[in-house]
C-alpha cells in the first residue's frame, strides 16, 4: 500500500476536512502513520459506533444502490 492509500498520511500532507474524518476513522480502527490494518476499509464500513460525531460521515460505506459513497451524505 503506497503512502497516498493511508488516510492518516494523506491528513497529514493535505490537511482538509474530509481527509481529517477519514484519517480519524483509521486511527480509531489501529492503523497508524506507519502501519495500516489489514481490512480497515471494512471495518469503518461495517462501524457501529453510533455515538461517535463522526459516525454519520464516516467513509467507505455504500448507498442503497449498493456503490460506494465518498460523501458524509446520511
């Protein structure tokens, strides 16, 4: 996985609102500037932690068609 694939690198190097949400959501699920976790995509796909603020706009997840959504849209 190249450096521009680890959202906390990419916060890091462009910081924005987005890319801060979907470094935030890695980090929450282990990865690290150095590390990525095997799968992390999923799991903030499959995140259930609703009490979180950021749950609503948490990336990777999929509309009801069944794409991929990149946006924080409910």
């Amino acid at each position: 996985m190249s450096r521009i694939d680890n959202p906390i690198l990419r916060f890091e190097r462009k910081p924005t609102r987005k890319n801060a949400i979907h470094a935030k959501c890695a980090e929450c699920f282990g990865c690290t500037p150095k590390h990525l976790e095997p799968g992390f995509r999923q799991s903030i796909l499959a995140c259930t932690s609703k009490a979180c603020p950021l749950y609503r706009f948490r990336p990777y997840r999929t509309n009801l068609r069944g794409d991929t959504t990149k946006r924080g849209k409910v």
